[in-house]
C-alpha cells in the first residue's frame, strides 16, 4: 500500500500565518513610504517656493537701490496655489552679527498643516542695511 504525501492542517495553518505576519509587514512599509512621499513632496514645494519669494525680492530690492524696510507681512496661499491653505509670512529686521556690522535679514516663513501636524519651512536672504 502507497502513502499520499500531503500536507497535515497543522503545516497549512503554520505557512498562512507566517505569510499574513509577512504581507502585514509589507503593507504597513508600503503605507509609510507612500506618507513619508507626500511629506516629502510638500516640503520640496515649501522649498521651491520660499526661494522663489526671496529671489522675487532679492531682484526688487537690486534694482530698486533701496534697503528694504522693516516690515512684516503675512497671509495665506489661495487654493489654486501650488501649497493651498497654507500660511506665509515675510520680516525684514536688522541684525547685528558682529560689532559695527548691521545687515537686514529677509525671513520668508511657510507653514502648514499635514493631518494633525503641523510644519514649517523657512529661509533667509541678508541684504545691505543702507
């Protein structure tokens, strides 16, 4: 008499679970890459725009021979924008970095909400105080 070879309802019940603990494993990667992505592609935008900003006023300020005032504006970025809802915010002040030297910093600040968090990118410009 030939014996089948099969496999027992214990080995059966042993590879599924080892292969769900796997696929659980690899979801749960595969969900914090695709968050950390979006994260990622905000921030390059965040970025992309407080460059761009500082520049835009690097360039006015060039060809206007003027300092820039102290000042400080701030608003939100409309819906059709390339961050949508999030908040910016420009100060121009004076600082003193070493005795007898006074620059204007341009501080361009954005923030914004992902979830439950909040983030925050910003980037200076030091132009000519006089």
């Amino acid at each position: 008499m030939k014996t089948k070879s099969a496999f027992s309802v214990l080995e059966v019940l042993i590879a599924l679970s080892i292969l769900s603990i796997t696929l659980m494993a690899v979801y749960q990667s595969f969900a914090s890459s695709i968050f950390v992505l979006q994260s990622t592609k905000t921030l390059w935008k965040a970025m992309a725009e407080t460059q761009k900003e500082l520049l835009r006023w690097e360039r006015y300020w060039e060809h206007s021979k003027d300092p820039p005032s102290l000042q400080v504006q701030q608003g939100t970025y409309e819906d059709d924008a390339s961050l949508p809802g999030a908040a910016w915010k420009m100060e121009v002040q004076d600082v003193n970095p070493l005795p007898g030297i006074k620059i204007r910093r341009v501080n361009y600040e954005i923030t914004w909400m992902e979830g439950e968090r909040e983030y925050r990118y910003s980037s200076d410009l030091y132009v000519k105080a006089e």
